[in-house]
C-alpha cells in the first residue's frame, strides 16, 4: 500500500485486525523525513487512496469489498522538563 501511494511503509500504521473477515484499521502518519510531503502531503495521499480503493486499483492480497476513510487529526504532545 504504501509503495502504491508513494511513501514510506513508516508511514503507514496498523491500527488492528479483527476476524471473520479481514477489517485492518491503519493510519497514514504524517513524518520529519518529508516522504508524505514528497507524495504531495496528506490531503493528496487521502485522495490518492481513496480513489485507488474506489476502482479496485490497489491490490491489498485480497478483494476490497467495501471501505472508509476518515480523517482524524492528532496533535503532537508536548513533554515538558521539570
């Protein structure tokens, strides 16, 4: 998935697998080392996923029977010294 959407497999993070039949929840995260800048930032790396995923254009190891994207925005945390 991520070679087919032009970043880093560092990017891309398994959230959980669940049984039956196969739901894997990842994320696309954003990284210091620009690959998801390069690949046009992540807006367009959504974009690219969501239309690869829409025309069955992406070969995931099995047929995609249905799909959603969603987006959530993380803020960083902030450690601070004592």
């Amino acid at each position: 998935m991520a070679a087919s959407l032009g970043i880093s497999v560092a990017n891309v993070k398994i959230v959980s697998v669940y049984t039956g039949s196969v739901v894997v929840e990842f994320q696309i995260l954003d990284d210091t080392a620009g690959t998801v800048d390069s690949a046009g930032g992540l807006t367009k790396v959504e974009q690219s996923l969501s239309k690869k995923l829409s025309t069955n254009s992406i070969s995931l190891g099995a047929p995609i029977l249905s799909y959603k994207v969603t987006k959530k925005i993380v803020q960083p945390t902030s450690s601070s010294s004592s």
